[in-house]
C-alpha cells in the first residue's frame, strides 16, 4: 500500500500572511486616514473658532462704538435744551412754540431713537409738546430724578446720568432713563430728561 502524501501547508501558510498582511496595511492606511481627517478638523476647528473671535470682536466694537454715540447725541440734546432755558429763565418751556420746534429737531436729529422731557421741581415729567387731557406724571422717586436733588455739582463737573432700565409709567414699555441737571430752576423744571426704548437698540 502507497501511503498517502502529506499535504505542503506553504500555499495556506502564504495565504494566510497575505490575507492578515491586507487586514494590516488596510488598517494602517485607515487609521493613516483617520488621523489626518482628525488633524485636518482640529485645523479648521481652530480656524473657524479665530474666525468667530475676531468677527465677534469687531461686531462688540461696532455696537459699542454705535451705542457710545447713541448716549453722546443724547447728551448733546439735553445740553441743548439746557442752554435755551438758560437763556431763557422768564418763560415756560412746556406751552413755549420756540422751545417745542427746538426739541422737535432734536428727536429728528437722533432719527427718532429717543424721546425727550423735562421733569419740573415738584417731580413730574412733562413730555414735549404736553399731551392734551394727560396730566404730569409722577416721577419723584425715580433715580433719574433723585439722583439730581443734591447740591449744586461745581461748573464743568455736570455729567449725563444714565439709569437703569425701567418700565415707563407712560410709554409702558421698558427703556434707559438720561436726565441732565439744570443749571437754573427758575423756568420751575429741574431736569430734562431722555429715554431710549430698549427694543430700539
């Protein structure tokens, strides 16, 4: 009898190595990729977030140059209302033709982003021109008001004074109080005053 012969485990053996070398280097390249694609998204990530810093940064300069300016045009306003009824201590501002188309212009030149007033000695604010059949309201014990009670401030040492936001006893809607002090109380008005709605901004 011619004993069988044995079969040679090389080909298995080769195919083996080649099928765990394909597996291998497909995994080397997958995780080659892999890594890149890991590398490339931190990149970008990176750059998008640089990207999104500096745009935010000048978004934040824009809207605070923006709302600086805003503030600087209302103290102009009030200073101006100021200097009229220096000049003219013997007449009412609240019925005055001259003094109404003043403020008038005033809240045109500011395209209408706020609302000017006076609050009299006795705490009431009168809006400009007076609405008719509405009577004064009551404001003393706003800070915008209160803030303004105490002794004279020294020439030159007047600053706008810019409140907290509040519900508007008139407008009911809520905005930033400005007042500016006087330098004289003898038109019987011891503050303008002006208001920006907060929608507005």
């Amino acid at each position: 009898m011619i004993p069988s012969a044995i079969p040679d485990p090389t080909p298995r053996l080769a195919t083996l190595i080649e099928r765990w070398g394909l597996f291998i280097v497909g995994g080397g390249l997958l995780a080659v990729l892999w890594a890149l694609i890991g590398w490339y998204s931190t990149v970008q990530r990176d750059r998008w977030i640089d990207s999104s810093r500096r745009e935010l940064s000048q978004l934040n300069s824009a809207v605070s140059e923006h709302t600086a300016g805003m503030f600087r045009t209302a103290q102009t306003a009030l200073r101006t209302m100021d200097l009229w009824l220096k000049a003219n201590p013997r007449i009412d501002p609240r019925g005055d033709a001259q003094f109404i188309a003043l403020v008038d212009e005033l809240r045109k030149a500011s395209a209408g982003l706020f609302d000017l007033g006076m609050v009299s000695n006795d705490g009431k604010l009168h809006y400009i021109p007076p609405a008719k059949g509405t009577a004064p309201t009551d404001v003393s014990d706003r800070s915008y008001y209160k803030v303004h009670l105490g002794a004279a401030p020294a020439p030159g040492d007047r600053r706008l004074y810019i409140g907290d936001p509040v519900l508007s006893r008139v407008t009911k809607e809520w905005g930033i109080p400005m007042s500016w002090r006087l330098e004289s109380k003898d038109t019987g008005i011891r503050v303008v005053f002006g208001n920006v709605e907060l929608e507005r901004l």
